[in-house]
C-alpha cells in the first residue's frame, strides 16, 4: 500500500529537490511520463512514493484516478480537495516539461512549472540550479 504523506509544502519541498537531483525527467517510450522509469528516475509524485512501497501497477494511471478508484493501492494521508488538487497540478508540472536532453532547458522549465504551482497554492519556493 501506498501512503502518500506531509503537507502540501512538505510534498512540493520533496518533488522539487528529487527532481533537481535527477536532472531529467520520468520517461518511458511507448507509455510516456512514469512514476518511475526504467532507469529508476521518479516523477514529481514518484517523488513522494518511498521505494518500499512502490507498485509498478500504478503506471500509465493518473494521481486523481489512483485516489478516486484504487484505495486498496494509494492512500492520501489528511485527503483534503485542497490537496488532491495538488497533486494533480504537481504531476501535470512535472509531465508537461518537454523530453529533451538539454539540462538547461529542463531546469528553466522545472523552475517556470514548480514557481506557478508554488503561486496557485501559496507555498514557499526558491529556484535551484541542477546538479551537474
């Protein structure tokens, strides 16, 4: 079972820094943005999934299908509207960045998505330059 857990802020904290550390986003050919690829690389919610408790059965499925029909495989610790919008927005900022190899790119677009998202749910947000 998954448990996703923290504040709003707490889970954008965790998303952002796994997602400049990984420095590229979660992609699979053939079935798209992942919850976690092939190469081990996590999503924006990914993220928020600790490695024990990660189903490989969750791909190709969107958060708020996952929360509103599989609760025998997420939950959402404090579910709130509130915070299942969240996460929808938090997937969508992650799955809209284009697949290009180019690390500048995906970090002026990471910052762009997280910076709007951060706005939209009044969380606190400082942009970070990718590890190289």
């Amino acid at each position: 079972m998954i448990t996703l857990r923290g504040s709003m802020q707490e889970m954008f904290d965790v998303a952002y820094s796994g997602l400049c550390q990984q420095n590229k986003k979660s992609y699979t050919n053939g079935v798209g943005c992942s919850y976690r690829d092939e190469n081990g690389n996590k999503c924006g919610v990914g993220q928020l999934i600790k490695d024990e408790e990660y189903i490989p059965r969750i791909e190709g499925k969107k958060i708020s299908s996952l929360l509103d029909f599989s609760s025998d495989i997420i939950t959402l610790e404090n579910n709130t509207r509130d915070k299942v919008k969240f996460l929808q927005e938090l997937q969508y900022s992650h799955d809209i960045i284009s697949i290009q190899d180019d690390a500048g790119s995906f970090n002026e677009q990471l910052n762009t998505n997280f910076a709007n998202l951060a706005k939209r749910f009044s969380l606190n947000f400082t942009p970070q330059k990718l590890v190289e």
